[in-house]
C-alpha cells in the first residue's frame, strides 16, 4: 500500500551532496550542476544532470531502504492481525499469508510512488533515491511490479477470498500513484486500501483455518471442502431422485440430486459464512480507514506547510477513533482484561496521533507538519492493537503494540516519510 501509509508521503530529510570528484560546475545558488553531454558542442544547451558515482553495497542498500521507506514497514503487520481478530478467528497460516502479501504490496506502492513522482520530486524533494540518480527510475518501477505480483502470490496460497481482496486492493494502490494521489479522491483511495488491507487478514486467516468465524454460519471452508470430496464419491441413484425409495442393501448412504440452477450447499454455506463473518470485520475496517484519510489529507501539506484545516481535521478524527478503540465490542460485558488493555491501548494511539497534529494545527509550518505526518503513521500501530484488543484479542494487542520500539529505532536511521 502507498503510504501515509504508503506513496502518500514523501520523505523530508536532508539533501544528498554530490558525488565526491564529479565534474561539474554551478550555474548558481538556485540551479543543479550539471555536465555536458558528451560529443555536444559548447553552447549547444545538451546539459544532462551530472551522473552519480559508483556506489558500494552499502550505500545502494540504503538507497533501496530509502525508497521503500522500511521503517513504515511495522506499521503493516497489525492490519492482518486487527482483521483475524475482528471475525473472532485465532490468527495462523492463513494471517501470516496475509502479513507477506500486505508487505510486498506496501512496498510496491512505495516504489511505483517514486517512480510516478520522479519529475516532482526532482523539483520539490531532489534527495529521494530516483532524482538523485542512486535508483534507475526503470528499477523503481520493476521493483513495483515484482513486489505486486509476489503479493498476489502469497494471496493465492490463502485461498480464493483472500486473493479477491488482494487483487481489489493492488488495484487501489496502482491507481492512486498512478491518477488519483493529486486529485480530491486521494484521500479516499487511501483509506480503502488501509481497510481492504485489515480485510484481507480476515479473509486470508477464515479461508486458510476453514473457520466461520465468530458469526458460525454453517460448516468452514475446508470442513465442506471435505465433506463435498466426501461426498463425490457416492453414486446419486435413481432411487435417491424417488421420494420414498428404498436403499439399496450394502449401497451406502446417497446424495438426492440438487435442484436444476442451485448452488452447491458445500459452496453457499461457507461463503455465506464467510460474508457474515467478514461483516463483523467491516466497523474495524472502516475506524483504520478513517484514520488514514486523515493522514493523507494532513500529508498534502508536508512539503509547503500552511494548512491549519486538515491538522484540526485529523485532531477530531483520532479523538472519534480513539474512542471507538477504547468501547469493547461486547461492551460492558465485555472480558475486564479485553476492557482495561483496549482502554489503554486506545489511549496509547490517542497521544500518539493527537499531540503532533494539534502542534501542526497551531504552527503548520512544513516541519511541523512533516512530523503530525510521521505521528499519524506511527499511531497506526497503537491502533491496530486496540482494536485487536476490543474485538477480544488483548494478547495479539499487546504483541503488537512490541512493534512500537523496533519501528521508532529503525525510524531513526530511515525517514517512514
């Protein structure tokens, strides 16, 4: 997914210096040195950007670092685990699927991001990985496709559901850093795909298990798998199509013939099952995706400063969700230990997201702004684990909530914006 979460964001640290030893020269304090192409005549304007130097392993790794902007990375995981919590299902392989497939897609927004931004940010943010020349923009974009369709991939292997929302939300990736990212639909097309993420860890974790879900709704996936190979394997008789037909001795049991145009009952019951269940998903979905419409209108603002609206926008937004966090969903009755932990984590994500986007609102510079960008993102994680925690699981809260320290130290080294 892009950022703010993903592509939504662009990165704000310093400038890089140009390669030590390059041949150029400096058409003053406001213009890029530049070299001349070679065999072109003096005075002929054939001046390309000045090549950058060789690069060491370490310093194209952190190239790629920066254009996948990895310390964002940890705020993916708790979206699979937020979903397999919100349908009541343990998580499990089909979560860790989900975890795989929401990383690789989220990467490939970060870098198909820079790559459609490439003439932008050549102006506005001349420090990224592809306008200074340590990524190719071709290997940015490579980079976008094999990312995606590894995603898709390990979707797959969760089953056909998981794959559907997958698909739907590569989609949603692709075409807000493609054509929607500037337009006033940006926003929107961000939070969905925050959502179909948290979705996607529903679907990929109740296909995989075979479960319901919380709801029940018939037999899991699997289990009717199962009984349909089961029963496959004995003859529809005549007899079975007579009302009142005896069994043959030693026949077995039989199976009546289903009625000409009806679904298959092993296909409807646990797809009905698994709409129920994935319904019960739809409100934890829709909090995570209001937080991110707020980041990424907040995020618009990062490189020129001067909105006071979409800070104090955000401010009420994580004041709403941070008290849908904090109600159990089975409310008063609710577990007191799922009470407390989601109370607290609900407060954790609340002062996470709440202090830089009231500083931002007060003084929007850019740098202020670029901060309530980067506490929107990081107040992802907090959130996931309250919601995790107030649909029942405090103990996958809780292990989430064990990112917070890994994602702040390696922020320190990697800009998540």
């Amino acid at each position: 997914m892009p950022a703010a979460d993903g592509g939504a964001l662009a990165d704000a640290g310093p400038g890089v210096p140009a390669p030590a030893g390059a041949q150029a020269r400096s058409h003053g304090p406001d213009l890029p040195a530049t070299r001349r192409q070679p065999g072109a005549a003096r005075g002929a304007g054939a001046e390309v950007p000045p090549a950058p130097a060789p690069q060491g392993a370490r310093e194209r790794l952190r190239a790629w670092a920066e254009l996948l902007r990895v310390s964002a990375l940890f705020s993916v995981p708790g979206d699979a685990l937020a979903g397999a919590a919100a349908v009541g299902a343990r998580p499990g392989r089909g979560t860790a699927l989900a975890v795989g497939a929401s990383l690789c897609l989220y990467e490939a927004g970060m870098a198909l991001n820079d790559w459609a931004d490439r003439e932008e940010d050549a102006a506005e943010r001349p420090h990224r990985p592809v306008p200074s020349g340590r990524i190719a923009p071709r290997h940015a974009l490579v980079a976008a496709g094999v990312l995606t369709a590894a995603g898709l991939t390990l979707a797959a292997r969760a089953g056909r559901p998981a794959l559907a929302v997958a698909t739907a939300l590569s989609a949603t990736v692709w075409a807000y850093d493609l054509r929607l990212k500037h337009t006033p639909a940006g926003p929107a097309a961000m939070a969905t795909a925050r959502a179909l993420d948290l979705l996607l860890g529903a679907t990929a974790t109740l296909s995989a298990q075979g479960g319901a879900g919380r709801s029940g709704g018939g037999a899991g996936l699997a289990a009717a798998s199962s009984a349909s190979a089961r029963a496959g394997g004995l003859p529809v008789t005549s007899s079975a199509r007579r009302p009142g037909a005896a069994v043959r001795a030693g026949a077995g049991p039989t199976v009546p013939a289903p009625s000409p145009g009806a679904a298959p009952a092993s296909a409807a019951a646990p797809a009905e099952g698994l709409l129920r269940a994935l319904r019960e998903a739809l409100p934890a979905a829709g909090v995570l995706g209001v937080h991110t419409y707020a980041v990424t209108a907040v995020s618009r603002h990062e490189v020129h400063g001067g909105s006071t609206r979409a800070p104090l926008a955000a401010l009420a937004a994580a004041g709403a969700v941070a008290g849908f966090a904090a109600r159990h969903r089975d409310g008063p009755g609710g577990p007191e230990a799922g009470r407390v932990a989601g109370a607290l984590l609900a407060a954790a994500y609340a002062r996470t997201a709440a202090r830089p986007f009231l500083h931002a609102a007060l003084n929007p510079s850019p740098q202020l702004t670029q901060r309530a960008v980067g506490g929107g993102i990081r107040a992802m994680i907090p959130l996931q684990a309250a919601l995790a925690a107030r649909s029942g699981a405090a103990t996958t809260g809780l292990a989430v909530m064990g990112l917070v320290p890994l994602a702040r130290r390696l922020a320190r080294k990697v800009s998540p914006t």
